[in-house]
C-alpha cells in the first residue's frame, strides 16, 4: 500500500531534522551491481525444473554471514564495543545486496542504494568517537520504500518510469526523522508499482524501473505487495530494517508472506508529508523488521505532530517517542483476545497454524473470545473503494504540484498519458484502470465523496472495529495475516488467498503481523489489530507471543517451494 497526504500535508518539510480491489495491496538501478533482472519467460524457464530442496546459492557463497539475524541492539553493541562501526556495517549490506539482489536469487528488493551512505557512515562513525550520539538508530542502515521521498542524490519514483530522475524539494517526514534518530539511508526498496493501485491483473512485486521482486523462500514465488522490497530486503538481511506503507495490506501482507514483523501504525501516528500518496483516509508508513523489538524501537523515532499533516494533530497525548516500555514476555496474561473466525478460511494448513498460535495464547493466560464476527465490512469495503478512487487523484496531483518543475509528469492526468506513450514497458503487462477510475472522480468537495466518508467512518469505525471491541471487551483481535505466498504469473497477475488487513486498514487503526509458522516452507503471519492509537496494546500482545512461539526462520533461497515439507 502507500501513504498520501492531502494539500494541507503540501508544503516545506518542517525545519530540524526532522488497489482497485482492495485484497491487492509495495526494483531497478541499482548503484551497487549487476546484471538486469532475468525475463518473465526466461524466469519462468529457469525455475520449472528446479528441485525444491536446492538453495540457489550455499551458505558460503553468501557474505557476511555474520549479520544474518542481527537486531538493532546487536548492532549498537557491535559500534559500541569497535567490533563494527557503520561504515563497515553499510559495506557489509552492499555486499549481500550485490549479491543476493542483484545475482544469485536475484532478489531484486533494492531498487537502488544512496550513493552517500558510506560518507554518511563515516560521519557517523566520527559523532559516536566524539560521543555525540543522534538517537537510537546512530549508524544503522535503513532501507525505505521508493515511494518515501528523500532530498539527495536517490530518486523517489514509486517504480514508475513516468517519475524517473525526479528528485523531491525536501525530505518526507519519515526520511528526516531517521536520519534525526542516526540512521543511514541504505537505499530505496522496490515496490509493486504505484502502490498497486494502478490497474487489474497486476503482479505484486514488479514496477517498470524494479523489475520482479521474488520472495527469498522460493524465488518463483510472489513478494505480496505493496511493500515487497521492504519485506524481502529485511528477511534476506539486506538490511538492518527497512520501512514500508500502508493503504490496504501493504506492510503486513508482504511481512507475513515473507517470514518479518510489519506493524501499521494508527493513521496520524506518522506523518505521510513527502509520500507518494493513495488516499490519506488511510495510507501510513510503518517498520518492517525481523523482531517486535526492532519495530517498536523504529516506531519510536517516527511519531510526532507534523504542521504538514493534520491527521497528525490527533496524535498528541496518544504517542509515544519511546515504546519499548510496551515489550513484556507475559504481555498476553489476562488479555481479552477476540479470534476472527471468518478469516481463517484461507488454508487448511495456514488455519491449522492460527488454531496452534490461538492455543499456544490461551496457555499463555489469555482469555479467548472465539467467533467474533465483523458483518460491517463488506458494506464498508465498497465505500472504502469509492474514498480511493477520489483521494488517489486528488493527494497525487497535490503530491505531483509539491515536486514543482523537478518531474516530466504534473498530474494523474500526465501520468495516465506518460503510460499510454511507454505501454510497452509500462503496461506490458497490465493497465491502469485503477488511475482511469480515479480521474474520473470529481473533487473532495463532490456529495457522492462526502458521503462515501462519511458512511465509511461510521462503519468501519464507529460503528464497526471500536463497537465491536467494546461490546466483547476485548484488547485485540486476531486472525492469519494472509495465505501463503502464490507463484507469479505475469500473464494472469496475482493469485491473492485472502487476508485480514481489511478491518484495521479501512478504519484507521493499528495491524502488527508477527511469523507463525510455515506451510511447504513458506511462511505465513499472525495479526494482532485493534483500536485506534492501541498500539502499547497491541505491542505487547504481539510481543509476549512472538517470544513465546520464536516462528521467525530465515530464507534458504530455494528455487521452488520445498514440497517435501508440509
């Protein structure tokens, strides 16, 4: 998914340093390496006689090994002590880029890498030995999404060509807030094309100027989307953690597909000023990580009010700069769980690992609420729908006025014709009846859009997720994330299983997708969702069971799924 901002976001970033169907939800250049990303066909071609057990590369072929797993706290150690500094950790995540990215699986998560980061680094590296620390991320590569604008020498372009050699007046709130915090932007990641909200059959994964993003469990394998290069990046380790965003599913379905930690924030926790926008109804920006630890510590350094994003106002005496006080291994003891039954139908096996992950909270002093039902949702999509068709065109032409003279394209409009012009690269292979159908919309001012809010905040809020958690008294709900992850067809497009992402994103309210397991090898994510601005809730819920459950495995790199492996 992505995250927008409305014309009141537009303007200055803040002095310091500061789909057409909603079950579809985030690669190229990169100035480290590599060949070009393998053809459809020939992809197709390459993997039809792998053998499913065999890893694309060994183990040795692979460098640095040493920072496969690392947390954010096992790096800061690492500075802390000299075994690393930040220079040698960024070198260290070029080289698995270059790689495991670029070569081998040809993971193509990392769309390109800042040319600055080792200068960065070095900068860093001298303000730590001067004892001069910025905050909690000093010296730890970050990868962001391509939709996330940065004011340097990368380019922001969510995948699309019709946005190439744009370059953002200023830095996105989240880009200054990290590099507030000390973080060094590693590079840009990959996404399904504008969000994947362009046109039907689309391919999660693939953007014009990415290429096919490939899953590090079995590379025939989809991404999900639209944060796939976010999500792949931090489970193959090339990357300390990486931000995504979210309208529909884009942080927690490629979180859960591809074995990490998304949390999606309460819409108004982080500021979308400077992101290439969908609907600011619900787009958000949120970590992806490998622990709940590491997202809460991401989380912590995003938060904030922002004069260019008024949904932030209502954030203020609701969050938090610090949210590890949340982190408690006995978090779900006595904690209410509502259990979303009509979710589960996804999989025989991803079910089987939700009952074991319902179980395994219940033994941990949870008291379940099981069948709770959401009959609100169905109508709630449909007005859901109506809001991002009329959002996307008006946030993304106020996004597109924002870069000024710095882009080729200065509208959804030019957009739409700058696709028809480069069909052959850009819709090779799908359209862009998503924008068709937003440029028809009329503006925010239009009753059939005033409507279609309003009628969404009293479903899916008001009288939705809030009623239904008051009336059962529950903390959090839970359900799968999303199926297991389907092989990439570029010729029919994405073969989606289901998820759960729905009644949280529509609302506005928190998701945070934790790994529960693997079917054939493929993982899948477990959802803890709830109120608006529950994070510290939902936190340590997800928490207590992610310690008590330790589902987090690495990829192996296999060229096909493991069959032998139920």
């Amino acid at each position: 998914m992505n995250d927008h901002h409305p014309p009141e976001m537009l303007g200055e970033p803040s002095d310091g340093d500061t789909s057409s169907a909603l079950s579809r939800r985030g690669f190229v250049k990169m100035a480290l390496a590599g060949s070009a990303a393998l053809g459809a066909t020939a992809f197709h071609a390459q993997l039809v006689s792998a053998h499913p057990s065999t890893p694309i590369l060994s183990r040795s072929d692979i460098p640095f090994n040493e920072l496969e797993e690392v947390t954010l706290d096992d790096l800061t150690k690492g500075m802390t002590s000299g075994k690393w500094t930040s220079r040698s950790i960024v070198e260290a995540y070029f080289a698995r880029i270059g790689t495991l990215d670029r070569k081998g699986p040809n993971l193509a998560s990392v769309i390109e890498t800042n040319p600055d980061a080792l200068d960065i680094a070095d900068r860093l590296d001298r303000e730590r030995q001067q004892g001069k620390l910025r905050g909690p991320l000093h010296g730890i590569p970050v990868l962001i999404k391509d939709n996330i604008a940065t004011h340097d020498r990368m380019q922001t372009t969510a995948g699309s060509l019709a946005l190439e050699g744009s370059r953002p007046p200023g830095d996105s709130w989240v880009a200054a807030k990290l590099r507030e915090a000390g973080a060094v932007l590693l590079g840009k990641a990959n996404l399904s094309e504008w969000a994947f909200f362009r046109g039907d059959y689309g391919i999660c994964g693939w953007s014009a100027r990415g290429g096919q993003g490939r899953n590090p469990y079995a590379t025939d394998r989809s991404t999900s989307g639209s944060s796939s290069g976010s999500a792949v990046a931090t489970s193959a380790n090339l990357t300390a953690v990486s931000i995504g965003t979210e309208t529909n599913g884009s942080i927690v379905s490629p979180s859960s597909v591809n074995g990490v930690v998304g949390l999606k924030p309460t819409v108004g926790l982080v500021s979308r000023f400077g992101i290439i926008p969908i609907a600011h109804t619900q787009d958000t920006a949120g970590p992806i990580t490998r622990t709940v630890r590491d997202a809460v510590i991401v989380l912590g350094t995003l938060t904030g009010v922002d004069k260019n994003d008024v949904a932030t106002a209502a954030s203020k005496g609701k969050s938090y700069t610090d949210y590890t006080q949340s982190l408690d291994p006995d978090g779900l003891r006595g904690a209410r769980i509502g259990v979303a039954r009509e979710f589960f139908d996804i999989r025989p096996g991803v079910s089987d690992l939700a009952d074991d992950a319902v179980k395994r909270m219940r033994d941990l002093g949870a008291v379940i609420v099981d069948e709770i039902k959401l009959p609100w949702m169905d109508e709630a999509e449909k007005h859901s729908l109506e809001v991002m068709y009329y959002e996307y065109k008006n946030d993304l032409n106020a996004y597109l006025e924002w870069l000024g003279k710095n882009t080729k394209v200065h509208s959804m409009a030019d957009v739409i014709e700058f696709n028809k012009q480069h069909a052959d690269v850009e819709m090779k292979f799908f359209g862009q009846e998503d924008m068709e159908k937003a440029q028809q919309r009329g503006p925010l001012t239009d009753e059939k859009y005033k409507n279609a809010l309003k009628e969404l905040k009293r479903l899916a809020r008001d009288e939705g997720l809030h009623k239904v958690m008051d009336d059962n008294e529950l903390d959090a709900i839970v359900a799968p994330t999303s199926g297991l992850a389907w092989v990439i067809d570029p010729i029919n497009g994405d073969h989606f299983t289901g998820g759960s992402s729905s009644p949280a994103a529509i609302a506005g309210c928190p998701d945070v997708s934790v790994p529960m397991g693997h079917v054939f090898g493929l993982p899948a994510g477990l959802s803890f969702f709830g109120r608006a601005w529950s994070e510290p809730t939902l936190i340590r819920l997800a928490y207590a069971y992610e310690q008590a459950s330790k589902m987090r495995r690495p990829p192996q790199f296999l060229q096909t799924a493991n069959l032998d492996k139920a």
